[in-house]
C-alpha cells in the first residue's frame, strides 16, 4: 500500500473541490485532490454547464420562430437532437480539458477513485493511503426523488433528461424549483406539451412573491401547464408513458416524468460520521468559517446545509483554504450570495425578499420599488418583459434585489456589490448606467427608491 503525504487533501473534484485545490496550490501548499469520476463535478458534466448550453438551443429555436417579428426571414425546420447533443458534449470537453490543464500546471496530484476518510487527516483510496495536515470534503450531491418514488424506465432525473436522444411530445416534470423550470423551458421551445407539478403554493417558491406572480404569468403565456398548490400522489408507467396522479386526484399523462425535487448530499459511506463528523440527515454540518466538529476537517459545497449553487461551492473551497493560511477571510452569508434562473424568462435575485424584510424590520421600516421593463428601452429592443424590484431599510441601505425578463442573470453583478457592500440607493444614484441597457432598469429603480423618479412614478 502506498502513502501520499500534503498540505491539503481534498475529497471531491468539483466545483468547490478544485478551486480549494487552485487556491492552495497559489499559496504554496501542496495538493491531493481526490475524484472518483471527472474533474468538474456535477456543475460541469450533468449541471450548470450542459443545462445552460440546451437552454442557449432553445433560445436560438425561440428566436429563429419568431424571426419575422425583426423583419427576418426564417423557418424553423425542427431539432436536430444529435446536432444539440454534439454542441453541448464540445463545450463540455473544452472546459474540462482547460481544468486538466490548469490543475496539472498548478502541480496539484490528482488522486483517481472513490475515497473514504478513514481518520481525521487520512483518506483512503482503494489501495492508497493519503494523508494531509488538513482535509476538506466537498463530495458534492445528487438528484433526490421522493420516498416510494423509484427513478427508472420513464421516471427520469435531470442527469437522464441531458442524455435524451429524442424531443419528447409530451412531459410531465415533478418539481417547479430552478431545475423543474429550466428543463421545462428548454423542452416547451424545442415543441413540448409541458406540465409542471409543485407542491407549493408558486413556481419558483423561493423568490420574491411578485417575481412568482409574474413568472407563472409568463408561463401560462408561453404555454406551459403547471399545477401548484398540490402534492404528487403516485406514478404507473406503460407501453405508451407515464401516468401520474396527484392528492387531489387529478390526473397527468405523459411520456415521461422528470423528477426534479432537489438534490440530496453525497455523503453516505464515505467514513464521515465513523471518523466523527457531526452530520444532520446526510449533511455536514460546520461552523461559520466552515470547520466541522473535528480538527484539521473542514466542509464545502452542496453537502454543507444552505444554499445548493456552484459559486456557493467554489467561493467557500477559497474561503478554507484561506482560512488555513491565516488570511482571515470574510464570511458571505448565504443570503447575500445571487441566485440566477436560466429559464425564460430568467430570474435573477440577491438578498432579502419584501415580505421577510417587513417580518425582520416592520412594514414601516422597508420601502420597495417595482421597475417595469417596459421603461426600458434594451428591453424594448431584445423583446422582454419583466421587472425588476428593489427593497430597502428606510433612510438604509439595499438589502434586496429581485429581477425578472430575458437576460437578467447579467444584471445581478451589480445588485450583489451594492447588497454586500450595504450601499444606499443615494449613494448610486449619481453613478452612470450606459444607454442603452438593460443596467439602466437597475439605476431606474434605485433613483426612484432614492426619491428621484425620472421616467419611473
């Protein structure tokens, strides 16, 4: 049996995992970065990346339909799914081949196969002993389903839904979060009969109220059927789909279901809690700055409670690392880390929502601004509608940022600097949004907040 000795092990090569690993490496450590399938994770290779990329497709399908409202000519001829799949599969490749690359320059050891942690600074890979000074698991998560729901045949996941080789005629997608949403999009532009299930009072639960409202509107619009408010009951599959029926005992038939109810913690007999580890129904749990209960042991990403994101991952495996060299980094709460939608409409958010700053501050201490698009002249120009909301403590600073329309995912760059910088709207009211833009929405509904409406009422 051999032994690896480091600096710094890593468990799990995603997205938080590999950028510990880049960061460590930066500041002199050396690095075992430990994976039992491909650098990048889930994020990469069945998420963020390979997701974007089929609703960039349907993007394209959406524009070339309605071509002639821009006075262009086209005919939208249908989906070419081989076509689709071979874009996608290249835009993967290429940026998993640029991460080998980095990671190799780096002089980071990449370790190949499943590792168990064994012992607070030792991981256990088939064969091979790698010990570090410390360790950082970041062993990332996987698509849950729902107790008695069995995953198989028509009853598909989103890591399934990527690898489909055909455009299914009609859906039915278990869940209306981020995942049940996007995967709803692509298919309704690619020409699906869409329905969506969730159990929830709204689409998209975990935003603003009024960004629901209008995402369901402009689903309806598109064409989209969801049924909100109602649990689902069971499923059968036969020659022809699936049959799904839900508690109230309506009835939705299709070709297949896509289970997308979140993602669960991939934790489970990796040695954790034998080693020590306080866990909570699968997920680590830590202090502020990341550290688990046991010394030298720190956690990052989807298996540490909170927000499930990428970003969230990779930020926090360069705050451990940090945090080991002695940098002192500063903690960014999960409130104040943005979320993006990718569905068209897109949806973009950042901070408090209007109804829990009036639960946290008083109804007479928050003052909210809805901006319409329909001011907007980039919006005008690129077709979208959609608002963008701002919330603020009265004569204090923006603590809440909530957008709906095409595109918004650009704009939440700048409502993450002014809701963690804890900016007032008077401090960025004088500064210039180029025009025409869509960042203009964003200095809108600031200058109103402020008191200084222009084309705003």
């Amino acid at each position: 049996m051999a032994e690896h000795n480091f600096d710094l092990v890593v468990l799990g090569g995603g997205s938080g995992g590999y950028a510990a690993a880049l960061r460590a490496s930066e500041l002199g450590m050396t690095v075992g970065l430990i994976e039992k399938d491909k650098l990048g994770g889930t994020c990469l290779h069945v998420g963020c990346i390979p997701t974007k990329a089929l609703l960039h497709s349907a993007e394209v399908a959406d524009v070339t339909r309605e071509a002639a409202k821009y006075g262009v000519n086209t005919t939208l001829e249908g989906i070419d799914i081989a076509g689709v799949t071979k874009y996608r599969q290249d835009i993967v490749a290429s940026k998993y081949k640029g991460l080998q690359g980095l990671i190799k320059m780096r002089g980071i050891t990449v370790i190949e196969g499943e590792g168990k942690l064994v012992a607070p600074n030792t991981v256990q890979v088939g064969e091979e002993t790698v010990v570090g000074k410390n360790v950082i698991l970041a062993t990332g998560s996987y698509s849950r389903s729902l107790p008695g729901l069995e995953i198989g045949g028509r009853v598909i996941t989103s890591e399934q839904a990527l690898e489909l080789d055909f455009v299914p005629k009609k859906v039915a997608v278990l869940g209306g979060g981020v995942i049940g949403v996007e995967f709803s999009s692509v298919w309704k532009s690619w020409g699906s009969e869409v329905t969506i299930i969730e159990g929830l009072p709204n689409l998209v639960p975990n935003e603003d109220e009024s960004v629901s409202k209008q995402f369901e509107r402009a689903f309806r619009r598109r064409g989209i059927n969801f049924h909100t408010g109602v649990r689902f009951k069971s499923v059968e599959q036969n020659d022809d789909g699936v049959v799904v029926t839900l508690e109230n005992g309506e009835i939705v038939e299709a070709e297949l279901l896509l289970v997308a109810v979140g993602r669960g913690p991939s934790t489970a007999g990796l040695g954790f809690e034998e080693v020590g580890i306080e866990m909570d129904r699968g997920f680590v749990l830590t202090n502020d700055r990341l550290a688990t209960n046991v010394a030298g042991v720190f956690a990052v990403g989807d298996i540490v409670p909170g927000l499930q994101l990428a970003h969230r991952g990779f930020q926090q495996g360069i705050f451990v690392v940090e945090e080991i060299a002695g940098l002192k980094p500063i903690v960014i709460d999960d409130l104040n880390i943005p979320k993006v939608t990718y569905s068209d409409p897109e949806v973009a958010s950042i901070g408090l929502t209007e109804a829990k700053a009036v639960e946290l501050h008083g109804a007479d201490n928050v003052k909210a601004y809805d901006y319409n698009l329909g001011g907007n002249g980039k919006s005008a120009i690129i077709g979208t509608t959609g608002s963008i909301k701002v919330v603020r403590v009265v004569d204090g600073p923006v603590i809440g940022v909530h957008m709906i329309g095409a595109r918004v995912g650009e704009l939440i760059g700048e409502a993450q600097l002014i809701v963690n910088w804890e900016a007032h709207p008077e401090d960025i009211t004088p500064l210039l949004h180029a025009h025409p833009t869509q960042n203009e929405a964003l200095g809108e509904a600031f200058l109103a907040l402020a008191g200084k409406p222009l084309h705003a009422v």
